[in-house]
C-alpha cells in the first residue's frame, strides 16, 4: 500500500480483524481494532470487514511495531519494513 495507515488496515485484514481485536492491543487510550467509534480519533479510524475499525492515528515507526506485535501474538512471522 501506498499510505502506513493502508498498510495497517490490509495486514489486519489479513490477520483477521476479529483475532487482532482480541488481542486488546491498547491505543490512544482505547483498543487498537474495535467496533467501537472513537469520539476523539473518529477520523482517523479505517473501516475493516465485519464492522471493525482500526485507530490509525499515530506515526508510522508505531504503526510498524503493532504490526509486528499483531505478527508476534498470532504467529505469522511477519518481516516488516519501513521503505
């Protein structure tokens, strides 16, 4: 993907929004994948299948070590990169 946040969205798609959502990876004082609309960071959440929405709000070094946190806890053996 072009943008970090698209990157996010379709690896968590990949792993399967209902798997990272339960993980409970904590973000911007909320879940990092929820169902839920963040009153603050509302703008900033990318719609995933099923309902889910990932916050997307943070850099993209942050962005790269939750993906690799999400790759870590279900196993994936993710090789993630900045470039």
């Amino acid at each position: 993907e072009v943008k970090a946040s698209h990157t996010m969205a379709r690896a968590i798609e990949i792993a399967g929004p209902k798997k990272v959502a339960e993980l409970a990876i904590k973000h911007d004082g909320d879940i990092l994948v929820t169902k839920t609309k963040h009153p603050k960071y509302f703008g900033t959440q990318q719609p995933l299948s099923d309902g889910y929405l990932v916050n997307t709000h943070s850099n993209t070094e942050t962005k790269k070590k939750q993906i690799e946190k999400i790759s870590d806890a279900l196993q994936l053996g993710w090789k993630v990169e900045i470039i």
